[in-house]
C-alpha cells in the first residue's frame, strides 16, 4: 500500500514538469509507473496544482511547494505521527 502512494506522491511531481511543459505527459506515466487511469487521477491533481501556483503573485515556487505538500499530507495521513517513526 505504502509503495503506491509513494507512486501516486511522484505522479503528482512528475505530471507538474508535465504540466509546465518540461517533460511530455508520457515521460510523467513512465515516470511514476502508475497505470493509465490512475495516472489521469494524479494528473490532474497536477494540473490543479498548476492552475493555483499560476494564478499567485509572487514566489511560484513557494506557492507549488504549498500545493505539494498539502497533497503529500492527504497521502500519508493514514500514518499518524508515525510516518517518521
């Protein structure tokens, strides 16, 4: 279970490069390893992402790194304070 979300958690990264442009969506699937219909899932988790960090003024970055970091917290809440542990 853990291995997938770890997949998910990169599909989310890779299909942002996707997004911006940087590498193609296909790079992104390769990537993360994840089959088509749950890559779709993840980029478009990117794409909202995206969407957000585009709309800011400002730092991009720190706004990208925001978004990220809220979706990595919805993937890993299900360990707790154990996560580090």
């Amino acid at each position: 279970m853990a291995k997938e979300k770890v997949k998910h958690m990169a599909g989310v990264f890779a299909a942002a490069f996707a997004h911006a442009g940087h590498i193609t969506k296909d790079e992104a699937k390769e990537i993360s390893g994840l089959a088509d219909h749950d890559f779709e899932k993840v980029y478009a988790k990117a794409s909202n992402i995206a969407d957000k960090v585009m709309q800011h003024e400002g730092n991009k970055m720190d706004k990208f790194l925001k978004h990220f970091a809220e979706e990595i917290d919805e993937y890993v809440a299900h360990f707790g304070d154990k996560f580090f542990m």
